[in-house]
C-alpha cells in the first residue's frame, strides 16, 4: 500500500468563505489520479468518515480528471474567525487525507 500523501503532487485545504473549507488532492500523473479515483478510497462517504462529519456537511465532491484533481468542500461549524474557530484560514485541516492508503 502506498499513501495519499506520497502519491500526490498536492494536498491542501483552504478557507473557502466564511463558512466553508475547501480540499484539493492533486497528481501529477494521469496514471496516478486514475489509479486514486479506480480505487474509491476517496468518496463523499470515505471523506466523511475519514473527518467524522455527516455527509451532510459535504458541500461538493468533484473528481476533476482535466486537472488530474480530487477536491471536495465542507461546510464549517462556525463561520471562520468567530469565537472558538480552531482555524482561521482552513490550511490546517488537510493532514488526516496523508495517511489514507491506496491499494
């Protein structure tokens, strides 16, 4: 098994309005996204999962094959910057997708 992590050309989250996180995973080989998006380890159920949020908090989930891309985007708990937001600017969020093993 190899990991997400060390497939990826990126991983990165980032604020994507005051109430939203957005995720891209990307690749720099097609071969590689194919292989990822074949394998289904990253689906709106696996993502939801792998946060510990209800799917219902997936705002979108998009294989995105032109720019050899996995993004998706969560709705925040709270809007960001407001009291008790551990995360500014959702650049934190994306460390759980690293591990994730691909067959």
């Amino acid at each position: 098994m190899t990991t997400l992590g060390e497939l990826a050309k990126t991983v990165r989250s980032k604020n994507a309005g005051v109430d939203k996180i957005t995720f891209d995973v990307i690749f720099r080989e097609r071969e590689t996204y194919e292989r990822v998006t074949r394998s289904a380890v990253l689906t709106r159920a696996s993502v939801a999962a792998l946060f510990r949020i209800p799917e219902s908090r997936l705002a979108d989930f998009v294989n995105f094959a032109p720019g050899l891309a996995i993004k998706f985007t969560i709705y925040r708990e709270r809007p960001s910057g407001s009291a008790g937001d551990p995360d500014i600017f959702g650049c934190q969020q994306y460390a759980p997708l690293l591990d994730v093993e691909v067959p």
